[in-house]
C-alpha cells in the first residue's frame, strides 16, 4: 500500500505542479488584489510548482548511480527543502498584506516578523546543512538517508506554522468566513502533515499537503474575486440609481428654490410708497435673509450634484478662452463684500507679468479659488487674509499658476491635515458649529484640482491661520501681460430694483408646467414692460406662435408630453426663427455648452437671477425695440449724495453712510430708513428689555434679528455685529454671553435716539398731510374710535391704517391728536394690546 502510494504521488505531483503554473499564469493578470498580496500569490504559485518538480526528481533519480542521477538527487533535495521554507515566507507576506489593508489593525502584527526571522535562520541552517549533513546524505547507491539533525530541519516551517495560526486565531475579526477557512487551514493542515510523513516515511505529505493548499488558496481568492465583482456592480447600480435620483432631485427642488427666489426678488421691487414705514425696513432685511439662505441652499444641491458627478466619472473639463483680468475681478468683488460685513482685512497681490488671456477651464479654477475665499473669511474673526496669485514658469504656451489663500483664522490641527479634502468631513464640529457648510467646498476643489491635472495643499499652524496653496497649468492664448491689477469698486447695488431696459413692443412667450414659475416670470419681467404671454406645454406654446409674433421665446425643459427639446425641434420645424432661450432647473456645469447643442440660443438657470434674465432677453431682442427708461420712483431719488439737509449724517461716526446708501439703493430711500429707525427705537426696546428680563429668549431672538438686519440696511455695522452676536449665542443656547452682552447692545441702540434726533424734523413727501379746513365731530371721533377698537380685536392694519389717515385730515383737540399719534406708534410694533388700552 505504502509503495503503491509512493507512485501514486509522482503522478499527482506533476498534476499539481502543472496546476500551479497555470494559477502562476492567472495571478500575474489578477486586477482586483493589492499589488504585495499579488506578489505573495504569484511567488507562492511559483515555489510551489517548483517545490513538486524537484521533488518529482528527487524520487526519479533516487538510486542512480549516473553522473545525472548523482547532481539530479543532491540538487532536487536541495530545492524540496529550501522551497518549503519560502512557500511558507510567502504565505506569510500574504497574510502581512491582509492585516495591513484591514480596516480594523491597519498594521502588520509583531508576531508576523518574527516569523521572518525564523525564515532567515533556516535558510542559514540549510545552507549549514549542505557542507556538514546535518539534515541529510546519501548512501553509495545514491540513495537519501535522514540525518541525525533532520528534526531540526522540521523546526523552523512548524514554528512559522504555529506562529501564523496563533496570529490568525488572535486577529479572527479582521477576516471574513471566504478568507479565514482558506487561511487557517493552510497553517493546520502542512502542521498535521509534518506529524503523518515520520509515520508515512517515503510519502511527501508535508510538500503535497502545502502545494495542495496554495492552490485553494488561488481558489478561495477567485470566489473572493467573483464576490466583489459582484458588490462593484451592484454599487455601479446603486451609483446609477443615486445619478439619476440625483439629476430628478435638483429638478423638484430647484423648482421650489427658483418660486421663493423669484417671489423674494418680486418682494424687493416693490415701490414702498403708501406702505407702512416699518414695513420697509423690516421686509427689506427679511427679504435679503430669504435671499441669503435661498443661496446657500441653492449652493450646497450643486455641491451635492458636483460630488455625483465626480464619483461617477461625468464631470469633464470645460476648456475656453478666458480673460485672466477678469476673472480675477469678479472673484474679488464676490468676497470683499463678504470681507467687509466681518471687518476683515482682504488683501492682493497679482502677480503683473501673468498673461492677460488664458486657455483653460475657469469655471473650476474660479469655484476653488472662492471656495478657499470663502472658507478664509468663515473661519477668520480677527485680522484677515490675503489671495496671491502668480506665474511660476512658463514653458512655450503653457505657464504654470499659483493661488495661494492665507488668513489669520484659528488654522488646522496637524492630525486633522489628512481629513481636510474629505467629503462631509468638518473639523472640530462643536467649536465651528454656528458656521455654515457640508465639508464639501475642499473635496470638491480637491477632486476639480486632480482633474485639471493640479496641486491643492495647505500649509497650517494651528491658533496663527492656514495657507491654502492652489498650483495648475493653463495655456497661454495672449501673452501680453495684465500690468498692475487695479481692482474695480462694486457696482451692485442693493435696494429698490433698476431694471437694465424697457421694451414696451416687445412680446415674449414663457413656457413652463409650473404655474407658480410663470408668476414669478411675469413678476420679474413686468418692470420691463415687455408684453409677457404664458403657456404651460410645449402643444400650447405652438398654438399660440400660429396666432401671434412673438420676439423671444423662454422655453422650460423638463415638461410632461413634449419637453423643451421636443418642442424646439417642433418650432424649427414649423419654420419660425426667432431666439429660443432654454429654462432649466437641472444643474450642469457646462449648461451653456449642452444646451446650445441641442439648438438653443442660450439658457436661463433656476432659480432666475433677474438681472441674468435681462441680460439674456437684451441680447436677443432688436435694438430698435429697446427703449430707454423713463423716470420713475426707481431712477428718481437714485444713487446721488445726501440732500443738503442731512448733511450732518455724514458727522454720526457710528453709521457707514455710504454702505446705508448703498443697501438701500439710493440717498431718498436710506434718509427715510433712518427716520424710520429713529421712530421706533424706544418701542422696541422695551419689546427687547422685557424679552430679556422674563428669559423669554424665543422672542429675544426674534427682535434681535430683526435689529440685526434694520441696523445693517441703515449701515450701523457695529449694531448690527452686536445683534447678530447675540443671536447666535440665543440659537446656541449660550445665555451667560446673552447675560454679559445684553446691557451693552441696549446702551448701543438707545444711543442711536440721540444720534439721529434730528432726523426727527425731517419731513418726506409721505409725511405731509393736507390742510386740515374741517374739525372733526364728536359723533365722528366717537365712531371712529370704537372702529379702531373693533378691528385691533380682528389684528386688521389696513382697516385701521386707513382710519387714521383719514382722520388726519380733520381738525381734532390736541389730547386726540395725541391719542391717534400713540394709536399710530402702536399700529406700527402691531401692538394690539396698546391700542385697546388706548381706545378704552
């Protein structure tokens, strides 16, 4: 039985050994394993392949007495024990790479070292072994005879065997069921192995036993494979599914977002005459705040659908011919708005010798640059930073470019450094928490940076700021050089709208599904003058073209039936050529590109921007339809200086008079701002005091909001940073900063009553009343005071609004005059309570 083992082996080790050639074959074009435990893979394959060949041998010739048979013996023996110890070295390394790339060691275990020493001491001991026959010799008739020291030739593969199976019992988690049977068992089953061959003399268990186990290894590995191939293609899916999800979510939401900008721009166009004066400063400001968190909203749904891009390899260069100048400018101006709101210092240097016209994708350039802008003033409270840009080389056409952001802010932590470019990931969530932001902004230009082939890095001391340092090569269309960059003041100005155009001949028609869309359209449009005709299919859109001419045609894209492609193609095909303009609430960063393609003209992205709007429509429409504007309240009482009589505002040091101009849109409309601060100074802050005093901090918060945001319209920054800085401390809960703080910012606004006082006798076109040529009847007086009684108890404004005013045209006694002025005062603050009091 034992002899007829002994050739059965011969041929079974040829099988093997021929196997492992073909898995040496197969690991080599292995993709999904890591390049060490592919190497480990490959070399085990290999050594055990030649482990079975000079095994094979050393039983064919075991006996010859030829000159072969005598080199064929000693050489194959020599490479049966030598490969042992390197079929296991190798498993050994595999399992190295296993622990190393383990979410949960992450390191290669100490025992597994060891385990490479003793590998290195046996390959010492063979080499011994060759020149003393320590482990082996051979008899006369060439024949292999054990040594007396052939058990310590044993020691050295068992205890690397013992060690491993040890080390993999220790680290049982880190392995699936499909990697730790096919582990555990190539440590157990060569160890059982070395036990049965001192019974089984003659019989190589021990190589047959390994070999056998590196190729299930291979084996467990291919299954292995087929098990993440399948988890790849099921996330492909799942990425799929998130893409389209995605692409439908920025079309719902960004609708809604485009009705609230839209309706929010609607808001700020309107003309404040004959409305309440409280209204105007409060609506104002809650309309810039609706204005503000619609846009962070809006910013963090394209950040949102930037990263999908990226992750599922759709975001692609948009390379064009740019100006570098402005470029540059537009940058500017967006941040040193934001610089100027926290009293942070935003300082330039531009390189002069960059080319004035460059080849690239600015849009990307352009987003990571603001995004390290806006991360600078976000974290910066004290001090300021600085953005330098400059040409590094230049090469031919091509030039190298630097930006470089560095602040003064509170800086990174060395051990965050790493996490800083991760999606979702924000350092120190607890100190930054009244920050706005994902994590996303860095990730974002870290992924745009890689695309376009650049650098982004930051350099950083944690308490004395950051360096955010951007490098990337652009093409050189123009090589003359900018010069010295001169930066260009802001011209925006917020306040009462001015449109850029009228166009009374002109018609246009807007296509939508969303009604609620074509309103804020006819809303945005309706200072233009423009003749507005809505449709809400593409069928529609093309019943009306046959019945009337129109000049420009807005077309949304996603509609039921026919979308806006379909009902393009329609128009074309019916032969009309006026400009067709795309409406879209999906997101593409290369929007104008796409939509051309399909045969556009332009495109006008959700929400509308009613100045884009205006800038899209001009450029299409015939310039003998354009006309010029006519004075209105809009253009009347504009942008010029302060009327003599006000003159002394420029002397109050605590109000940034230009910046109040500036956020009213005009000297008329910020002169009436300021009396109507100056009125209701006292009445609310009583409201505020007794907020405070009965720790009612919903209410505080409320009233300091709305003082945040009237001091800021009027340009009392220092007000209003005080305001905003109690606000956050009331949505953070921190009412000891409440506590110390409260005293301070009443102080501060009750200042204002003595500062503006004569702002109290200046007298606006609203203001004056008419002659008064009748008194008023007792009867009348009566009646009219039990009407304001009755709709106090029904909160209507306008009823009692309107009362007053009338009664202002009649003669009355000096105590009612004063009684209907305190009615007034209390209408405004919508004290209902008061008037009751007044009235009873």
């Amino acid at each position: 039985m034992l002899e007829w083992l002994r050739e059965f082996q011969l041929d079974l080790m040829l099988f093997l050994s021929g196997g492992c050639g073909v898995l040496v074959i197969l690991a080599l074009s292995t993709k999904t394993l890591s390049r060490q435990r592919k190497h480990a893979l490959v070399f085990m394959e290999f050594e055990a392949m030649i482990l079975l060949l000079a095994d094979r041998f050393a039983y064919i010739y075991r006996g010859d007495v030829s000159d072969t048979g005598y080199y064929m013996v000693r050489v194959s023996n020599f490479f049966v024990f030598m490969m042992s110890l390197f079929v296991i070295h190798s498993f050994n390394i595999y399992l190295m790479d296993l622990y190393l790339k383990s979410d949960t060691v992450g390191k290669i275990p100490k025992s597994l070292v060891v385990c490479e020493i003793i590998f290195s001491l046996g390959l010492i001991m063979l080499a011994v072994s060759q020149f003393t026959g320590l482990y082996y010799t051979f008899d006369d008739q060439n024949r292999y005879q054990r040594a007396p020291g052939y058990v310590i030739s044993y020691v050295f593969p068992v205890l690397i065997m013992l060690i491993e199976f040890i080390t993999i019992i220790r680290y049982r988690r880190v392995f699936e069921n499909m990697v730790f049977v096919p582990v555990i068992l190539f440590s157990i089953i060569p160890f059982v192995a070395v036990f049965a061959q001192f019974i089984f003399y003659g019989v190589s268990l021990i190589n047959i036993s390994m070999v056998g186990m590196c190729v299930a290894l291979y084996i467990f590995e291919i299954m292995n494979m087929n098990k993440i191939q399948e988890a790849r293609m099921a996330a492909e899916r799942a990425s799929n599914a998130k893409s389209r999800f995605l692409a439908n979510m920025s079309h719902e939401i960004r609708t809604p977002i485009n009705t609230i900008m839209g309706m929010d721009e609607m808001i700020l166009r309107e003309i404040p005459e004959g409305v309440p004066k409280p209204y105007f400063m409060s609506v104002v400001g809650y309309a810039y705040d609706i204005k503000a968190a619609s846009e962070t909203l809006l910013n963090l749904i394209n950040d949102i659908l930037d990263i999908s891009k990226i992750e599922s390899g759709k975001m692609n260069l948009v390379e064009q011919e740019y100006d570098f100048k402005e470029q540059i400018q537009s940058i500017v101006t967006m941040i040193r708005v934001r610089s100027k709101q926290k009293q942070l210092e935003f300082d330039l240097d531009i390189d002069k010798n960059i080319p004035c016209m460059l080849y690239g994708d600015q849009g990307k350039i352009k987003q990571i640059v603001l995004n390290l802008l806006t991360n600078a003033v976000k974290y910066t409270e004290k001090g300021g930073f600085k953005l330098t840009v400059k040409m590094l080389e230049k090469n031919g056409d091509r030039c190298r470019m630097q930006f470089s952001v560095k602040d003064t802010g509170i800086g990174v932590k060395p051990e965050d450094l790493n996490k800083l470019f991760s999606a979702f990931d924000r350092l120190e969530e607890a100190k930054n928490s009244g920050i706005q932001g994902t994590g996303l902004g860095l990730h974002i230009s870290k992924q745009f940076s890689d695309l376009m082939g650049g650098k982004l890095w930051c350099e950083s001391t944690y308490g004395s700021g950051s360096e955010f340092i951007f490098e990337v090569w652009q093409k050189i269309a123009r090589d003359e050089p900018i010069g010295v960059f001169e930066e260009v003041g802001e011209t925006q100005i917020r306040g009462p709208y001015l449109p850029q155009f009228t166009a009374p001949e002109a018609k246009v028609l807007v296509v939508d599904d969303n009604e609620m869309n074509l309103r804020v359209m006819i809303g945005l449009l309706r200072i233009t003058s423009m003749q507005v005709t809505t449709a809400m299919s593409g069928k529609e859109c093309l019943e009306l073209m046959k019945q009337e001419q129109f000049d420009i045609v807005i077309l949304d894209h996603m509609m039921p039936e026919m979308d806006g492609v379909e009902t393009l193609k329609a128009i074309r095909d019916a032969g009309y050529k006026m400009p067709v303009l795309a409406l879209t609430a999906n997101y593409y960063p290369d929007a104008e590109e796409v939509y051309k393609s399909y045969g556009f003209d332009g495109y006008i992205p959700k929400p509308v921007d009613g100045r884009t709007l205006e800038n899209a429509i001009k450029k299409h429409l015939p310039e003998e339809k354009i006309t010029k504007l006519e004075v209105s309240y809009y253009v009347g009482e504009g942008l010029e200086d302060l009327a003599d009589d006000l003159a002394w505002l420029r002397k109050v040091d605590s109000i940034n008079i230009d910046e109040g101009i500036k956020n009213n849109g005009g000297a008329f409309p910020f002169s009436y701002s300021l009396k109507m601060f100056h009125e209701t100074i006292d009445d609310h802050c009583k409201v505020i005091e007794k907020a405070f005093e009965d720790k009612d901090y919903k209410l505080y918060i409320i009233k300091i909001h709305a003082l945040k945001a009237s001091a800021r319209i009027i340009g009392a920054t220092r007000l209003s940073e005080m305001a905003a800085a109690l606000e956050k401390a009331g949505k953070q809960k921190d009412y000891e900063y409440i506590a110390l703080n409260h005293d301070a910012l009443v102080k501060e606004y009750r200042s204002y009553s003595e500062r503006l006082a004569p702002i109290a006798d200046v007298v606006f076109e609203a203001d004056v009343l008419q002659e008064n040529t009748e008194e008023i009847s007792a009867i009348d007086l009566k009646d009219s005071y039990e009407a304001i009684g009755r709709f106090a108890k029904e909160m209507d404004y306008d009823a009692i609004d309107a009362i007053i005013k009338k009664l202002k045209e009649y003669e009355m006694p000096s105590e009612d005059q004063k009684i209907i002025g305190d009615i007034e005062k209390a209408l405004k603050l919508f004290d209902w309570k008061r008037i009751e009091e007044l009235i009873n």
